[in-house]
C-alpha cells in the first residue's frame, strides 16, 4: 500500500493526497498447507490490487496443481474431494477434466463436455468465447 499511495502509513504528506489507507479486510484462502486468514488492505479509491493474492482469488495456485497431480495419479473426482476435505478442511463439489481427442474437438465433443457441466449444476453461461470452432455454438445452443 505504501508503495502505491506514495506515503508511509500517518505520514503528513497523506494528508489530502486524494486517496488514502481505509483499513483492512479479511480473507480466507486456501492453500497447500491449509486456510490462511489474511488481513488486506484497502484504500478510499478502491485501486490498491493486491498481487500476491488477486482480488477474488481463493485458493493459492499449487493447490490446483496438486488437485491435478491427484487426478493425473489416477483418482477419482469423488477420491480427491474428500481429500480436500479431510486434509485442508475445504468442501469442493467433484469437478470434471476433459481430455480433448487428438483429431480435433468437434460437436459431439463439446456436447458431451456441456452436457456434463449442465448435470452438475450450471444452468446459464453469459459470455462464451470461441476462436471460430464450429461445433461449439451448435453444443451450446443444444445443451
């Protein structure tokens, strides 16, 4: 924060600067070694942007890695959710992982991967993209 405000914390040059500290607001993440609370700080403006841990982040990155180790070592989606549970205390619902065909990804692939993801609970999507993958639009409109 002092860095991006340009003053250190009840430095007399902070005073009607335009922006200053407004205190701190906590912060659960989950990490490899478990939840860690944190305390961060916020200014009046609203623009400080944390870059260790991103607004909205939850859930440091080697955590996914590990998820994906787990996954790769031959663990079922059921296997790895209560692992999460039982070691870092985290409930996560049973998430899917899609290995693409080598021979591209067609229609029936994306209808396959959509019909998944709409038996697990999504009901509407507001933005998808596409690079011009002519099964996907089809997919969508059919799920």
């Amino acid at each position: 924060m002092t860095d991006q405000l340009g003053y250190e914390p009840h430095a007399s040059e902070g005073r009607g600067a335009g922006n200053s500290r407004n205190g701190h607001y906590p912060k659960t993440v989950t990490t490899e070694i478990g939840e860690v609370e944190l305390r961060v700080p916020r200014d009046r403006n609203a623009s400080f942007d944390p870059k260790t841990v991103r607004k909205g982040q939850r859930r440091l990155d080697g955590l996914t890695g590990n998820i994906i180790s787990l996954y790769a070592e031959g663990l079922t989606t059921g296997d790895i959710q209560a692992h999460l549970a039982e070691i870092y205390g985290t409930n996560a619902t049973s998430f899917g992982m899609w290995v693409g065909p080598s021979g591209g990804e067609g229609a029936k692939y994306w209808l396959t991967l959509l019909t998944e993801l709409s038996n697990r609970g999504v009901a509407d999507c507001f933005i998808v993209c596409c690079d011009g993958l002519k099964g996907l639009p089809d997919a969508i409109r059919a799920t």
